[in-house]
C-alpha cells in the first residue's frame, strides 16, 4: 500500500449513511492528500527537486486510475496531464471500424497527455489498462512551468525523446518482427512499468494491442509457455524467465530499452 493512498477518506459507514442531514448544510468530500512520497513513486516526479516538486502541490490531484478509463480521445482538448504511479496507460490509435493498435505505454516512468501550446488536441487515445493510481495535472499549469524552462522542462523533453524510441521500435516491430517477438516485446514494456511478476491482461486484450487474431496470441502464449519463459492462467501472465523473455524478443525490444535507460541514467542527475 503506498503511503500517499493512506489519508484517502475512510468508508461510510451505516450510521453515517442513515443520519439526518437536513440539520446541517453538507460538507464538500474531501480531496484525497498528497505528500512527497507519494509523488515520487512517479519516476519523473522523483527526479524534480523538493522545492521543484512541492511547487506542482497546488494543482497536482491523487486520482484513481481504474482498467478501461479513457483519460483522453483522439482529437479531444486534453484538461489533464498524468503521472501514474502503479497504474499502466496504453496509448491506442482507433481506427474507424474499431481496430486499435497501441503505439505506446506509460507507467511510472512517465507522463501521459502533455500539451505544450493551447490549441493543440489528441493525437491518439489513452486507456488506463492496469489499474491504479497517479498524479495528474492540469494542462495548463504544466505549460506555464513548461514556458519557464528549468528541470521540469528538460525532464519533458529527455521523456519525449525516449517515447520516440519507443514508437519507432513499435513501427519497426510492426512490420519486422514475428508474432513471438512481439507478445514477448509486449509482455516485457509491462514488466518494466509492474511491480510483480504479475500482469493482468486478457488474451483478446493482447490481440487487440497487437493487431493480430486471438488464435495467434494462443499459439504463441503456448509455445512461450511450454519453454518455461511464462506461466499464463485465465487473466494473468506470471513471467517466470525474464532473461529468457528478453532473448525471445530480440531486437524487437532492444531499442526502446535503450532508449529509457538513456533517460533514467540522464534523470538520475536531477536527484
């Protein structure tokens, strides 16, 4: 449990929920409390200094971040920027039949919804696919800190360009790469942002993500399986192989490694 979750509201309970209320004017919920703690479980967040960090408390909000919540559309004014802690956000393109392709994912490493000038809207859709919680933001506070430059500012822009990385790889993978290579690349970008060995996803989830028939993705989750790599139950992908994932994924998985690590080795200046 993260500290920063424990000043959440407590339940209601049946005594409260039967009492007379006409008697008093009712008080507003209350916004759920944030600390530096629990701010830095966001990586990007973690590399700002304190006095950078508390300088967001005024408009940064602790959200939950529930499987399925669309946090922006394609084509939508994004209001809210986001840093998930323990949350997985996949970046989809959707088609007009209903095909998605995902061409990203953020986790704690990162942001989701940056908008650096007013007029500027969605170029694809977020979906919150492992739920959880983060840190969000409104847009237009971070483009006035943006504007100042400073530490935030470079931490954006050395993001940016691992995300590049990430949607060239996923180009490239597209097209190069085999079924195998790509669940593995898959299975492995959500291990980097999991906190177990863990991942809770659907075998049509993956099909969809991945753009190819679910009977691939059943073929390939056996043959992954029967070598040892994973053990896949109904929901759930225990990775049990890492080193051996990472060889099945080849050069489909490389590059965007590369290119993250580059950014925690360049943040771990700011800390």
């Amino acid at each position: 449990m993260y500290k920063a979750y424990s000043n959440l509201s407590p339940a209601v309970t049946s005594t409260t929920a039967n009492r007379d209320w006409s008697a008093a004017p009712a008080k507003a919920a209350a916004s759920p409390m944030i600390s530096i703690t629990g701010a830095q479980q966001n990586e990007l967040l973690r590399a700002l200094s304190r006095t950078d960090l508390e300088r967001l408390f005024c408009q940064l909000e602790l959200v939950a971040l529930p499987a399925g919540k669309h946090l922006f559309d394609f084509g939508d004014k994004i209001e809210f920027t986001y840093f998930p802690t323990n949350a997985i956000v996949s970046l989809l393109y959707v088609m007009e039949d209903g095909a998605t392709t995902e061409i990203a994912v953020v986790g704690r490493e990162g942001v989701a919804g940056v908008t650096l000038y007013e007029a500027e809207r969605a170029t694809c859709t977020a979906v919150v696919q492992s739920a959880g919680y983060g840190y969000r933001l409104k847009t237009a506070f971070l483009r006035e800190v943006f504007n100042e430059g400073g530490a935030l500012a470079q931490l954006l822009m050395r993001y940016t360009s691992a995300m590049f990385a990430q949607m060239a790889q996923n180009v490239v993978g597209g097209r190069h790469c085999s079924i195998e290579q790509k669940l593995c690349r898959w299975l492995l970008d959500r291990l980097d942002r999991s906190l177990s060995n863990e991942l809770k996803v659907t075998q049509d989830t993956m099909a969809n993500m991945l753009g190819v028939r679910r009977e691939s993705i059943t073929v390939t989750a056996r043959k992954l399986q029967d070598e040892g790599l994973i053990q896949y139950r109904r929901g759930t992908v225990e990775v049990l192989d890492r080193a051996g994932l990472e060889v099945a994924a080849g050069n489909c998985y490389k590059a965007a490694r590369a290119g993250f690590e580059q950014f925690r080795s360049s943040i771990s200046a700011y800390n």
